[in-house]
C-alpha cells in the first residue's frame, strides 16, 4: 500500500500537524476543535437536490478542515480516521436529532461507496474507515452503532469534479445498489448515510434512492431518512443561520 512510507516517516522525522503545520503533533488542540468542536448541524446545499436525506455536518469544508480531509483521503494519514470519526459520530447524532424520531434498535451507519478503483488508487475505502471509526465513538458514548457497508456501486460513473450539480444527479442515477444479501440486515435499526464530504448533495441523493429502493421493507418507509458527513461547504452552512 503507498501509504506504508508515512508509518516508517513517523519513527524518524518530526511530526506535523496534517491540518496546520505545526509541529510536534499529527492534529493540534485547534484544528482538533475546528473538526470536532461543534457537534453537528443541519446543511443544505444551494441548490438542494429533490431527494435529499436530512444532512447533518460537523466542520465547514475550509481551511484545516479541508487539509485533514484530504490527508486522510488522498496521502494516506491512516491515523486521522480517529479524530475525523469523533467529528462524524457528533454528526450522526444531529441528524438523528434533525428528524425528531426514534424507531428503536441501533443505529446503521451505512457508507456511501466509492469505486473500487478509487479505492485500490487511494490503497485505502476512506469513508467506511472514518465510518467503522464513528461507529466506535457512538458506542464509546454509550449509543449503539454499527457500521452497515451494503451499497456498492453497479455501474461506472464519470469523475465528478468540473461537473455541475444538475450533471452530478445525472451522472450518479441509477449508479448505486444494495449488494446481493444486502438487504437482510441482521437486526432492525435505524440507518444513517455516512460520508466524509457533502458538495452537491448528489451522492447522498442516489445512496438515499438506492437503499429505500433495495433494502427489506423495514427501511422503505424512512422517508426521512438521515445522513451526517464530516464537512460540507461553508454556504451549506450559511443558509441555515436564519
């Protein structure tokens, strides 16, 4: 795996913080509280997709937020899965709280799935290891969670990035389904879709569609089906204020 050099790097050189720079921690007391420190709060993309689940985030996308992301994501910095889960479980618990209901069993953190070749590119499945992190966290805190990895993607799709959200939903349609035996979860729950980044919202709009459409009937009636992502875009934020 191309990540294994930052393990060996550790031993012998200075550590940074993957958010800052700053030296001497791999995530320091500020960029931890930038992630984690406000809980969870409902976002709405502009414009907001028909479909949509109710969306809970933890940080808006910016700044050291942005940069641990994408040091989990992209560089391989295993070790952010931890922190990046606490961010994702407070997350999780506002977009329970969001939908104003209880329907009893654990919660089902169900992944919104990333290619396989995505996956074998980045040597890691980044949102299912922040997932399997924030369903710890939960149950830390005395909730019960687990994680439920049952969607996968059944077509190919195109990159996303340059496309407008009107050409995300297209290009995502269709594209997920839950996967052979999937649907006979072991026990009844509540699920929520977990990612770490809401942009256009389309993602979460196709893997709501996917499950309702594929799961055993105790899920088809969750029309208000929840979702918490680590980070959203600072305007998801702002339209939310008044």
């Amino acid at each position: 795996m191309r990540w294994w050099w930052r393990e060996i790097a550790g031993l012998v050189l200075p550590v940074a913080c993957d958010g800052c720079g700053r030296a001497r921690t791999s995530l320091c007391e500020a960029c931890r509280w930038a992630l984690c420190g406000a809980g969870g709060r409902r976002v709405r993309p502009v414009p907001e997709p028909v479909g949509l689940p109710v969306v809970c985030a933890a940080a808006p996308y910016a700044d050291a937020v942005r940069a641990v992301l994408l040091g989990h994501k992209e560089r391989g910095a295993l070790g952010l899965a931890r922190p990046l889960g606490v961010a994702l479980a407070g997350a999780v618990r506002a977009s329970v709280a969001a939908c104003g209901r209880s329907d009893g069993g654990p919660l089902l953190l169900v992944p919104v799935p990333s290619s396989r070749r995505v996956v074998r590119a980045r040597g890691h499945d980044a949102a299912r290891r922040i997932a399997l992190a924030a369903a710890a966290e939960l149950r830390r805190t005395g909730v019960a969670a687990r994680v439920a990895p049952v969607l996968r993607q059944r077509r190919a799709v195109a990159d996303q990035s340059g496309l407008s959200a009107r050409e995300r939903l297209a290009n995502l349609a269709g594209a997920l389904e839950v996967a052979a035996g999937g649907g006979a979860l072991p026990e009844a729950g509540r699920p929520v879709l977990v990612d770490d980044l809401m942009t256009t919202g389309a993602s979460l709009v196709e893997a709501a569609r996917a499950l309702r459409a594929g799961s055993e009937p105790q899920f088809r009636g969750f029309v208000q089906m929840s979702a918490a992502v680590v980070a959203a875009p600072p305007m998801s934020f702002e339209i939310n204020r008044n």
